[in-house]
C-alpha cells in the first residue's frame, strides 16, 4: 500500500481528504508543513500531497525539501489559486501534478493513483 504524506493548513480539508484517501493509501495527515518536514526526516513516504499556498513553508518549497530528503517522492500540489498553466502541465521537475480546489475526492484519488503508476 502505497505511503502517502498530506499537507493541508486547513484542518478541516486535510481530514477530509485523509479520511477519503486512507481507502486506497496508507495515509499521514498535517495541517503545519513544518510537521510534515520533520515527518518526512525520519520516514519513507511515495507520495506528498500537499496545498499550494501556506504559512511558513509554501508547497513547492516543501517539494523541493522533501525530494532532497526522499528523491523520487512523487508531488501532488492542490490550490484554489493556480498559475493557469500548471493545469495543463506542471514545471519540470518541481511536482508531478496540480489539482485546483475545489476539487472531487474521486478526482484527487484519480490523480494520485495515476501519479503513482507513473515510472
């Protein structure tokens, strides 16, 4: 089962999608990017999901600080404001996919597994 990290500083969402994702992945929830740092320091994670926008540490910093911890860690950015162009393809080498919120919880299961299959 596939071990996902879930960042979101709206603690009402990220219950929400941990909850809904702990169906499919074996899931680890955190409204403080700081937490899910330190987190990430001390355990192996596939994926990271994380929200765009955040105090302290943004999602793609946090990205980029997981994946010098883990390389290979798989990125999954959500956010109600977006950059249109990462909807059509995301930065090379930055995360993997972009979600916008609002978002289905079905969706987000799609793009995670999708994400994952990838090699």
């Amino acid at each position: 089962m596939a071990r996902v990290v879930l960042v979101d500083d709206e603690a009402v969402l990220a219950d929400l999608f941990a909850k809904y994702l702990s169906r499919y992945f074996q899931v680890r929830d955190f409204c403080s990017p700081h937490e899910a740092k330190a987190f990430l320091e001390r355990n192996p994670a596939d994926l990271l999901i994380s929200d765009l926008i955040m105090p302290g540490i943004n999602g793609l910093e946090l990205a980029r600080l997981a994946r010098q911890l883990q390389p290979g860690l798989k990125v999954v950015l959500i956010s109600g404001t977006c950059p249109w162009t990462w909807q059509q393809s995301p930065p090379p080498g930055q995360f993997d996919a972009f979600l916008n919120k609002p978002l289905r919880l079905a969706d987000l299961h799609g793009c995670c597994k999708r994400v994952l299959d990838q090699t």
